[in-house]
C-alpha cells in the first residue's frame, strides 16, 4: 500500500480526529473509505452515461435496407449544390 502526504487545516484535522474516534476508526480509515465511494461514484456515473449513450444512438439508428452509399451520393443533395 503507498503512503500519501497531504496538507490539512490544524482545526479540520482535529475534527477529524474526533470524528475518527465518535466512530472507532483511523483519519486514515474515514479517507481511504472517502476516497473508495468517490471512486466507485464516478465509476458508476461513467457507466450510466456510457449506458445513456448506447440507448440514444439505438434509438437514433436507421435501417437502410441493405442499401449502400459512397461519399458522393451522400453528398450529393440539392442543398449542397449551392456550395
């Protein structure tokens, strides 16, 4: 496991001490499990956006009936004619 060295209010430190000891841990303990739950929020968070993604695009999706295109025909449209 890798130490980490960080900077900290002497009165934010000694809040967490207390706190540390309302709850029978470590400052290290209630970091390490901070630190856990933010990773695995975002985690989630990615997953469900990546989800949201993949249903959008499902939906957006077109058939083209087998039917093949190349550039120009794609952009061959009397719209783009003008330019």
């Amino acid at each position: 496991m890798t130490n980490v060295t960080f900077s900290v209010d002497d009165e934010l430190l000694r809040r967490a001490r207390k706190l540390a000891l309302d709850r029978d841990t470590t400052v290290t303990q209630l970091l390490r499990e901070y630190l856990e739950q933010l990773v695995a929020s975002e985690a989630s968070a990615a997953k469900q956006r990546a989800e949201e993604f993949r249903r959008v695009t499902r939906k957006l999706a077109r058939d083209a009936g087998g039917a093949k295109f190349n550039r120009e025909e794609l952009y061959d449209r009397p719209v783009l004619r003008r330019y």
